[in-house]
C-alpha cells in the first residue's frame, strides 16, 4: 500500500467534488455571460455554487474574485495593489521572506522592473518578526503579503498583530491562505484582512481554480480585462471548476472542528512515533502554532534526495520543501530564513496529511519510515555519541 503524505501539494478530489463536476458539465454548458434561457440557468447555478464558496470562506459572495487558483489571486492583489495606490504614494511592496515560491518570483520580477520590495524577515521557529515589520511599514508601503500558513513547514502566521499594525501604517493586508483554508476554523469576515488567496485543489476540490477575497469598498483594478466577476476578471467562467470548489467546501464545512481533531491526532501520533524511534530526527516550527495537518522533520546531516527516494520505494510519498536540479538539492528558502544552516535547509521532509489520511495510514507509514530511514540514520547517531 502506497501511502500519499503530500497533501500540501495537492489533495484528491472527492466524490461529491467529480459528480457536482460533472453534473454542471451535463447540465450547465452553456455560457453564463449569455442572456438565453440555457445561459441564464448556468448562470444561476453560479451564483448558487459562489454563495456557497462565500459561506465557506466567511465572506460575501460579491467579494470573490473566481478565477485559475491561488497564482493568479497572488499576482492580482499585489499587481492591484500596487497600481491602486500608486497614486497616493505608495509603490513599495512588503513580502515574508517565506512566502511561496511563486511571490518570491514575483518580487524578484518586480524588483527588476524598479519596485521597491522588501523582505520582512521571520524568528527561528518561522513566525513574522513583529519589531521587523513594525520597522518596514511607512507611508510608501502599499501593501503586506503574508501566508495564513506556511507550506513547508505549517507554521501560522500572527494574522491578528500583522491586521493591526498594517492598519496603524495606512498599508493593504494581503493573505495567501492557500494553506489556511479548511487547515483552520479561520473566517474572513471580522479578519480586518483586505485580501485573500485561496486554491480549490488544496481543499480535495478540482485544479485551475480557486478566488481572490477582496474585501467591500476595496477599489481593486483588474488583472485581466473583461466583463465577467464585476469587470475585475474577464473570460469565460470555469462554471465546472466552481461547482466542485463550492462542493468541496460543502465537504469541509460539514465535519470542520472534527477534522482539525482529528488531522492533528495522526499528525501527532506520526511525530512522537518517529521522534522516539529514529535518532536525530528534529521537527521544524516545532515552538510555533501550526496547522494540524503538516509536519516538518530533519533527519540528522541528511540530505532530502536520498530520503525521499528511499520512502517511496519503501511506500511513503512525502515531499521537500527544497527545490531539486541537476546540481542536487537545493536548501530551502524557508528554512535558511528561519536560521538553519545550508545543510540544514536541504534536509527537510514535509509530511502533510489530509482527509483521506487514516490511522491505518499512518500506523504503515510509521513502520515503513522507520524501517526505510533507521540503516541511515544510526551510524549518524554512533559518531554523534563518540564526538
């Protein structure tokens, strides 16, 4: 039995996800920009499915954004942003210096084209230093990026200090919660957060969707042109896509606190068992709040490569945070911000559980970890004892 860890990555769409699927496809083909009796009926079934979408998220449904998931929500808030406020003064744009690789692309693009970015560093375990923040903000400042949750390692982000001294600085706060979402009992309303990302296929919903928050009375301009999502985002819609995000949603906000329990049950049992039976294991963000769903280890001095080649042959699909090329492993940026050394950073391994996770599950990727990673790591262990 191959055990799939990689949930962070993406989830399975469910069964009710693949019938509401293909149920709109069936049903509801026709355009919903169209004004015939078929094009009103698909538009109709989407109003229903982004209400439902809106319920999930604590929003109104006139606040999302629908469109091709969490990269193209990213680049509008920050592209929106930025342009928005240009005109007040404000052109430089704040960023964790553990966002999403994606971001971090985009700061470097943005960085070349003469927009003045700036990197708000993290603590040890990966949380948002708050004095550096406080530092960064000025009255040039359009706007904060920052992840609800962070991917690699899971941990949360002080969501309510970072709404509070953006507020005090005049600067848009802008959440990826790509990892948040159904991570967490999170609501936007009340949030005081200005924007949010969110993807559908990290919710066991369809790929090549998901939404921008935008909250009321936000001038945000487009990022592509059109009359569709009230001219903020033009093209067809994904009526399809749409139906299995707002099934997804359905899915997690039936079960939600019972989940969380549960997710971070497995998640535990995983981590004690490897911890009490492997030398040299650390956790990552260990001190920090995380998300109940993601662990983060390092396995002494090694290396991520061979760690992940040995747990899929053994079969366990777990992932790195690091991203891998020709020249071998490279340290995760993630990690090197949070204060590891450059070994350090290539060695971690997230595991990231879902709702198909059981404890079966983890009781076979227990037994397979442990027998796949103990030859690597106790000779390790026997140099550390004798040093």
């Amino acid at each position: 039995m191959t055990v799939y860890l990689d949930h962070n990555a993406t989830t399975p769409p469910l069964p009710a996800v693949l019938q509401a699927m293909a149920q709109v496809q069936a049903e509801h083909w026709a355009n919903p920009s169209s004004t015939h009796v078929p094009g009103q009926a698909a538009r109709q079934a989407m109003a229903q499915a982004r209400a439902r979408i809106a319920a999930f998220l604590g929003c109104k449904p006139a606040e999302l954004v629908l469109g091709s998931g969490a990269t193209e929500a990213n680049h509008h808030a920050v592209l929106g942003a930025l342009q928005s406020r240009a005109g007040e003064g404000r052109r430089r744009w704040l960023l964790s210096a553990v966002e999403h690789p994606g971001l971090m692309a985009l700061a470097a693009h943005l960085q070349q084209q003469g927009v003045p970015v700036t990197r708000v560093p993290v603590d040890g375990t990966g949380r948002l230093d708050l004095a550096a923040l406080r530092a960064a903000l000025g009255p040039d400042v359009a706007l904060l990026s920052l992840m609800g949750a962070n991917n690699e390692t899971g941990v949360c982000m002080p969501l309510a200090e970072a709404v509070a001294l953006c507020d005090a600085a005049g600067a848009w706060l802008h959440v990826d919660a790509t990892q948040l979402i159904g991570k967490s009992p999170f609501r936007f309303a009340g949030s005081g957060i200005d924007l949010l990302s969110a993807s559908a296929h990290k919710l066991n919903g369809p790929k090549g969707v998901g939404t921008l928050v935008v909250r009321q009375g936000l001038a945000l301009p487009a990022l592509l042109h059109g009359r569709q999502e009230r001219q903020r985002r033009g093209g067809t819609e994904n009526l399809a896509g749409i139906a299995g995000f707002a099934a997804a949603c359905d899915a997690h906000a039936a079960d939600l606190p019972h989940e969380l329990e549960r997710l971070a049950r497995l998640r535990d049992r995983l981590e004690v068992a490897l911890l009490d039976a492997l030398p040299g294991v650390h956790v990552v963000g260990r001190a920090a709040p995380r998300v109940p769903n993601t662990l983060c280890l390092r396995f002494a001095e090694l290396d991520a490569d061979p760690v992940l080649t040995r747990l899929e042959r053994a079969g366990v699909v777990a992932s790195s945070g690091a991203a891998c090329s020709a020249g071998g492993t490279q340290p995760s940026h993630v990690l090197l911000a949070m204060g590891e050394s450059p070994a350090h950073a290539r060695g971690g391994i997230r595991f990231s559980l879902g709702r198909t996770t059981t404890e079966a599950h983890i009781d076979t990727a227990i037994a397979a970890i442990v027998r796949a990673l103990a030859p690597l790591l106790e000779p390790t262990a026997s140099l550390e004892s004798a040093a």
